[in-house]
C-alpha cells in the first residue's frame, strides 16, 4: 500500500495483549485497582491535583488521618490497568459536541488536566475523577483488532471517526504502546475517516498514516492550545506538550497535506480568554486552516478540583475566574444543559463569542473545517491482510 508524507510505514508486531503492556509499563504495572489514595491539602509535580474526591457513586470513601503528616505523602505512580471491552467504536447521540462516532484507546489520562470534563467518567470505574484519573489509566490492547473486526461487519456504515472524545490519544504511554498508530492503521486500509483531537507533539509521529488517510479526504487534526504562556500550562496541563510543541505539530501537519486546525479549549475565563486572539494568530502562522473553541466545563468532582487549584496556584484571581464561570453559567460552576454547556450564557459568553469571531477573521481562520468523506471507504477481500505486522 502507497504511503503519504513521503515515508513508509512502520510495521510493528501483534505482540500478546499483557505482555506488549506489561513492557511499556515496567515497574509501574499493577495487574488490579489500587488502594493506595493520596492525601490533599498539597501538589505533586507533574500533576494537575494532588487529590481524590469521593467518587459520588461510592457510599464509602477514604478519609486520611489527621495526625498523617502531609510532608510523608508521596505522588503516586502510574498504573497502567488492562481494558477488557469488547467493542470499540461509541455512539454518541450528544447535539451538541459535533460528531456521532467515536473510539478511545485510552480511559483516564495520564496529560493530568486539571479541568478535564471528562475526569468523571473514572468514577464508573471504581475510581475518583481526582488523581486516580491521572494515575490509573485502563489500555484498550485489543483496540486495532476490535476495530478492524467493527469496520468489516456488513451492519458498519462508514462514518467519520473522532479519536478520542473522551481522553487524548497521544497521551505520553501512547509513545510506547502505539495503540493509537495501530488504529490508524486499521482506518488506512478501510479508508474510513478519522478526526484527531490532541495535545501532544506526537501526532507527527503518524504523519504516514494520517496522509495517505488524508488523501482520500479521509483525515484532519484539531490540536488543542489552551494558553501560550509556558508557566501556566505546566501547572495547568502538566504532562501535555509545550505550548510551542503543539504549534509545531500543525505546522508538520499541514506541511504534510494533513488539514489543521486549533482549538483554544478550553477557554477559562478571566484566566485565558485574553489569550484567544494571540493563539488563532500563532496558529494561522503555524498553518493551521480552521478553528474552534469551547468554554470551561467543570462537571461534578472537577468544580472542587479547580476550586482547590486555583487556591493553590493562583489565589488572586480565584474569585475573578470563579464569578466569570457563574456568569456563564446562570450562577452556577457547571450547567451541563445542550445547548449551553459547551459556550456558556449571558452577557460575558456574549462578549467572548465575539471576541472568537473577530480574531477568527483576523487570523484568516473564518472558513469551515475539512468536510471529510466516506466515499473511499473499503472492505479489504481476498487474503486477509496483516494489518498489525508479524511477529518476530
């Protein structure tokens, strides 16, 4: 099969489901949940919280001693768990998030956002959305061959895919496991098209893949840019790329044909909405082609997750930043109406709706996103092809 961006595609062997994850992981593999929960009141390096809210479907919860001096708590490692689902591809029937299927390598991410929307959904696991989302992180092996197996059922109407709609794709064990490249691989050969969401640098590493995609009309990238300031993203973010990292990543991106985008998201209000003007016009100059934005959204346990950062981080702008989201939000923290969720309310999301829209101009970037198509996609016959390369 030809390849785009003028390189060849890797192979990689299927390797058995524990043990390609069990050498990714080294010593911070644990074949079960853990017990161990870190306490609060301080922050770990490298960590978006240093706690653990109660999970709001658990009638227990951990409760640390108080005479349990902080200063003997330790950051926690990474645990990398196995994810025994049997399907990949989820529907989803949302009206507001602009997409309808969707695939997730990954469940919890180890980026450590601290306002991540999606730390929630680790409570149906069993565990907290607070560090445990950032330290316990179920791996779908299985997800290529769940996939490929999903894509040739006759029932499979060729959609567009997003990857991920939940957690990033890219997130730094993906280096390793290259679960997400697997996937792609399996797109390629159906020709079923694929928007990518991400944070991470290493999306490049997949520019093959993503071209010979994208010359089908069959691929585009979104990368994410919260802030362009250094020092904010490394305690608000701390384990995504440098903000400069991901400029970079649309530039090879569009170099390569692959259509670009960036999507200040989340927009935190009174923290960096001034920043939006400067990162449409950074990410233009990168070549990026579209763009996009969505404002704070601080589901359930990620209130008091944020509450407690900005106390920790940055104590003088705590109520600025906490009465511009009750603005947006009819005086709440989160409004998960349709609707609203996803832009806010008001006269400030007014304002920052049209702050978006004369940047946008400015920047060049007021056009439509890539309409992607399915009309190549394909159902490889014949001898089934080795989608994952052989083992040595």
């Amino acid at each position: 099969m030809k390849s785009g961006a003028g390189s060849k595609r890797r192979k990689h062997s299927r390797g058995g489901g524990r043990s390609r994850l069990a050498a990714a992981a080294g010593n911070a593999l644990e074949w079960g949940p853990s017990m161990e929960t870190p306490g609060t009141g301080k922050s770990w390096r490298g960590r978006g919280t240093a706690e653990n809210p109660p999970n709001r479907f658990e009638h227990a919860h951990f409760s640390p001693d108080p005479e349990w001096a902080a200063t003997e708590q330790t950051a926690p490692e990474t645990r990398f768990l196995p994810d025994h689902s049997r399907s990949i591809i989820t529907r989803n029937d949302s009206p507001d998030v602009g997409f309808e299927y969707s695939l997730n390598p990954y469940r919890g991410c180890e980026h450590g956002c601290v306002y991540c929307y999606a730390r929630p959904t680790h409570e149906y696991l069993g565990f907290s959305s607070g560090v445990d989302f950032e330290t316990r992180i179920m791996v779908k092996e299985r997800a290529p061959e769940l996939l490929q197996a999903e894509l040739g059922k006759r029932s499979w109407e060729p959609h567009v895919l997003v990857m991920s709609g939940v957690t990033d794709p890219y997130q730094p064990v993906e280096r390793k496991l290259e679960i997400t490249r697997r996937c792609l691989g399996v797109l390629a050969e159906f020709r079923n098209p694929v928007a990518v969401i991400t944070k991470n640098h290493l999306v490049t590493r997949d520019l093959d893949v993503l071209g010979e995609l994208a010359a089908h009309r069959g691929a585009a990238v979104f990368v994410s840019v919260t802030t362009l300031d250094k020092s904010l993203a490394r305690v608000m973010e701390p384990r995504t790329a440098h903000p400069d990292f991901r400029l970079e990543a649309i530039r090879q991106l569009a170099a390569a044909g692959i259509p670009a985008g960036v999507m200040a998201a989340p927009v935190v209000p009174g923290l960096t909405d001034h920043e939006v003007p400067a990162i449409l016009e950074a990410a233009a100059a990168a070549g990026a082609s579209f763009a996009g934005y969505t404002v704070l959204r601080v589901p359930h346990g990620v209130a008091s997750l944020f509450e407690a950062w900005l106390e920790t981080h940055f104590p003088t702008k705590k109520h600025r930043v906490l009465s511009r989201l009750k603005a947006m939000r009819g005086g709440r923290l989160n409004d998960a109406r349709f609707g609203s969720r996803m832009r806010g309310e008001g006269i400030y999301a007014q304002q920052l709706a049209q702050l978006f829209r004369v940047a946008r101009r400015r920047a060049g970037l007021d056009r439509p996103g890539p309409e992607l198509s399915t009309e190549a996609f394909r159902r490889p016959g014949g001898t089934q092809l080795d989608l994952f390369g052989s083992e040595s």
